[in-house]
C-alpha cells in the first residue's frame, strides 16, 4: 500500500483520518497512527494550550506520526504553529484563509501542509500557495462542503496540480479507496467512518443517530452559517429552519462569545479574525457572523450527548454505515478488502 501519500506521511497505508471538531482526539489520533493511517488532531476548537496538552497526549500513545489541524486567521494560530514547529508534528491540515507567511513558516521547520479544499479553483491556489498535498472534499463529504461530485472533481484535480490528491467525500471501505486510485488519488480521507468506531470521543446516543440515518436524510443546509453544510435532518435543524433573521443573528452573537471563550480569544481578537476570514474568503457579514454557530451547535451533540439538541455534521456515506468497529479492525478491513478487489480486477 506504498503511494505517494504514505512516502510523504510516513505512514503504512494511504488512509487520513480527518480533524473532526469535536471528535477527532488524542484516543482517536493515536488509535489510527497505531493502526497504519495518518490523524489530524481538531485544533481548530481548542486554545493553543490545548492543542500543545493533545499533542503531548498523543505522543504518549503512539510513536507514529501525525498531524494538527487548525484555521490560520483564527486567534492563537501562530502560536499553534509554533507548538507544531516546537513538538516536530509531521503534518498540518486548514481549509479556510491559508496565510502564505504561515505556510512559508511551517515548510522551512519540515512539517507538511494539507490544506483541504471543495473546488478545483481552490485547489490550484492551495498549491501556488505552498501545499504539499491536497484532500479534495466532494459534494458527498460532511460539514463545509463543496457543490461537485467526487467522481467529478477529483480527477479535475489530478490533472490540473502536481502533490499528492487524497479523496474524500463518500468513502468507507477498500472498494472505494481502489476507486480513489484509479483516477488519480494518493489516498483517501474519511471522517464520518473514523466518527463512527468505537474509539471515537462521541457519546453513544449520537452515535446511534448515525448508524440509523437513511443517505436521504443527511441534507445540505446553508441555515446553520451561511455557507452549504452537510448534515442529518434532525430536530435541530429542522428547529433553524423556521428560525427569524432576528433569531438567527441573536443566536450568532451567543454562540461567538461562547466560542471566544473556549479559544481564549478576546472579542477583539475573534472581531479580526473574523474580518481577516470573510476578506479572504469573500464572504458575506452574515456569513462572518454566523461563522461560530457551527462548533456550538455541534458541540451540543458531540460532547453533551444531545443529538436533537445539537448539529450532526455527516457525510452521505452514513447512510451505508451501520456498525462500529475498532479503528484497527477498520483499517485492517480496508486494506484487505483493497487487495481482494485489486485481485480481482487483476483477473479480468
């Protein structure tokens, strides 16, 4: 299972374990390092003192290596980056406002950069900018997430940069990892089926919501922040829908200043960080704004159990989903599965 993603990572296999807000842990990291793939630990809700205190509590649980995901305009970022640089962290992985100084920053100490992008566009500006690597999200992919396909945009993507392309979006097992090989992948990278193992962080009750969810039921939203967003249609949801423009911008402000004090970012600091995004990704104020609803809301469900209560970030693949297995099984079970359908093409 040598490609070129395992030669950059480091690791045995070319499976990514994506930066989950909420899910992706040290338990879950280091259970995926130790099984053969490569895990990005979910900076991006926590305080640089967090990110440190996790990197430290995954190297106490593998000796393989890993990687740290955080948004580069967010409060704290050069700071996490200076912890990555500090704790030789192999790999980092962004989405939104890459900063070029950073990216210059993090390959001159060695660490590579995985930015994930959902449209051809950005993906030959990640690469301009420095990426080492792309994880190309399909529309079929959970939370943010882009409008095409992963049949169509990742062979886009092949064709059009020259690093490593990791697929993601609607994968869950080796048919479909031998599928991402064929047009044109290094790998693939899943997070709905890492949420759904056994050592994923998340409470049982709403991990029964994903292994009961139909595929038709996990929707493609803009309510939540402003931007498309696939998750379960539950009450939660539901609830937003019918929620006024008042209601909805009262409900930013709360879950900004809840989100500030979890980072511990002053308002100011959040106040900037916010402009720095929307003037780098062009988006709306609205879309600024509402910007922190989806880790609170996520939160509540992910972290409190209360999974009608809270957003279901999930990928489509949920729908084919209903069990949870321990991540080695799971790995192990790709990589077979890998082989078994690459023999068996081999005998056409």
């Amino acid at each position: 299972m040598q490609t070129p993603l395992t030669d950059l990572l480091g690791c045995r296999y070319p499976i990514i374990q994506t930066a989950m807000g909420w899910v992706a842990d040290p338990v879950l990291v280091s259970a995926t390092c130790n099984a053969g793939g490569f895990g990005f630990l979910a900076g991006a809700v926590m305080t640089p003192a967090e990110v440190e205190k996790g990197i430290v509590a995954i190297k106490a649980l593998t000796d393989q290596p890993f990687g740290v995901n955080f948004h580069m305009y967010a409060p704290g970022a050069a700071e996490i980056i200076d912890i990555c640089i500090k704790h030789r962290v192999k790999a980092v992985s962004y989405s939104r406002s890459p900063a070029s100084a950073m990216i210059t920053k993090l390959k001159a100490a060695g660490i590579v950069c995985i930015p994930t992008v959902g449209a051809l566009k950005h993906a030959v500006k990640a690469v301009e900018m420095g990426a080492d690597a792309v994880v190309v999200q399909g529309s079929e992919g959970g939370g943010h997430t882009g409008a095409v396909a992963s049949t169509i945009l990742l062979p886009q993507v092949v064709a059009a940069v020259n690093v490593p392309v990791v697929a993601a979006g609607g994968y869950k097992d080796g048919q479909g990892l031998v599928a991402a090989l064929a047009f044109g992948a290094a790998g693939i990278a899943m997070g709905t089926r890492f949420l759904m193992t056994k050592e994923s962080p998340v409470p049982q009750v709403t991990k029964a919501s994903y292994t009961r969810v139909q595929a038709e039921q996990v929707i493609v939203s803009t309510r939540l922040d402003g931007i498309p967003q696939r998750m379960i249609n539950n009450d939660c949801l539901r609830n937003l829908q019918n929620i006024s423009a008042l209601g909805m911008l009262w409900l930013a402000i709360k879950n900004g200043l809840a989100f500030s004090r979890i980072t511990g970012a002053s308002v100011p600091a959040m106040l900037l960080a916010g402009w720095q995004m929307k003037q780098a990704n062009g988006l709306s104020f609205g879309q600024t704004l509402m910007a922190a609803n989806a880790p609170m809301m996520i939160q509540a469900a992910m972290v409190d159990g209360h999974p009608n209560a809270g957003i279901l970030p999930s990928g489509q693949v949920a729908g084919a989903i209903d069990d949870l297995p321990a991540v080695a099984e799971l790995i192990e079970q790709i990589e077979r599965q890998a082989r078994d359908t690459l023999d068996a093409l081999g005998r056409l």
